[in-house]
C-alpha cells in the first residue's frame, strides 16, 4: 500500500466516526426537545386524558418550525 491509500483510509475512519456523533447528538437533541418531561427511551403513550390528536399535530408542527430555525441547510 502507498501512503496516500492509508492517508485515505485514515481520513474516511476519522470522517465516519465524526459524522456519526453528529448524527446521535442531533438525535438526542431532538428527543429532548420533543420530551417534555419523559424519560428517552420511554414509549409515549397516550393517556385518556391526554391532549387530543389534533393538539398534537399543532405541537408537531411547532417543534418542527422550532427545528427548522435552527437548522440552516
């Protein structure tokens, strides 16, 4: 192998590895703002007296707004 192949090899670990915490700390991120109050990893669920479905799409489509604030593609 010529050292540029390693360099390339060595680039790609590194890029994957960087890309992959950004993706999880998105994730996370995003789990935190949507939870109001569960814990991650808790299944929602829905409560008889919980906020009717359509509430919920409102408060879907805010967080989505919220998001897409602070995500400038």
């Amino acid at each position: 192998m010529n050292a540029n192949r390693i360099i390339d090899m060595i680039v790609r670990q590194v890029m994957r590895r960087l890309v992959n915490k950004g993706v999880n700390k998105g994730f996370d991120m995003a789990d935190r703002m949507g939870g109001k109050g569960q814990q991650s990893g808790e299944p929602k669920r829905a409560n008889n007296n919980g906020p009717r479905p359509s509430q919920n799409l409102k408060q879907a489509q805010r967080m989505t707004r919220q998001m897409r604030r602070f995500m400038k593609f």
